[in-house]
C-alpha cells in the first residue's frame, strides 16, 4: 500500500456483493482501501472483468490516470512493483 501512495495511486476494489458485506469483510481482514459495491455487474462489464459465464468476476487491475486515461490494465494480481513503474511511466 505505501508504495501505491508514493507513486499517487488510490486503490479501490470493486465486485458484485452488498455494501454491507462489503463493510464486514474489509473490516474483518482490515482493509485501508474502499471496495465498491457492482451488484448488476455494470462495472465489471464495462471493464472486461466477467468471466465467461457472465457472472463470475476475474481479478482485473486497472490503473487510470487522472486525466481518465487507461495506464495500465492487466488480468490477475500482477506485482505491485509493476503497477507502480508502469502507471508512473504514464505507458499501459
């Protein structure tokens, strides 16, 4: 998470459960990030996060620049380092 924060990235997780779960969970395993709640999957979708059923959510890291632009988009959960030099570099 420092790392994330040195280089100006605000993480936030996003999947389909409730607020209230949500709220549970982060507290539960002491999340210092926001989870978004996406339950008709709108965000996923428009992120080409769905798995091939539809339904199922595929871990996908998005970095967008403040100027809205994508700097960095990639399936699964790639080395935090990655991100970082990648997202400053301003490259995808």
């Amino acid at each position: 998470m420092a790392k994330l924060q040195r280089a100006g990235i605000q993480p936030f997780g996003v999947n389909p459960a409730g607020v209230d779960a949500h709220f549970n969970y982060a507290t539960k395993l002491g999340f210092n990030f926001p989870l978004l709640s996406d339950p008709d999957r709108a965000i996923a979708r428009a992120y080409h996060a769905l798995k091939d059923d539809g339904q199922g959510i595929q871990r996908t890291v998005y970095v967008v620049a403040r100027d809205g632009t994508i700097a960095f988009a990639q399936r699964g959960a790639p080395p935090v380092d990655e991100i970082v030099a990648v997202a400053s570099n301003g490259k995808s």
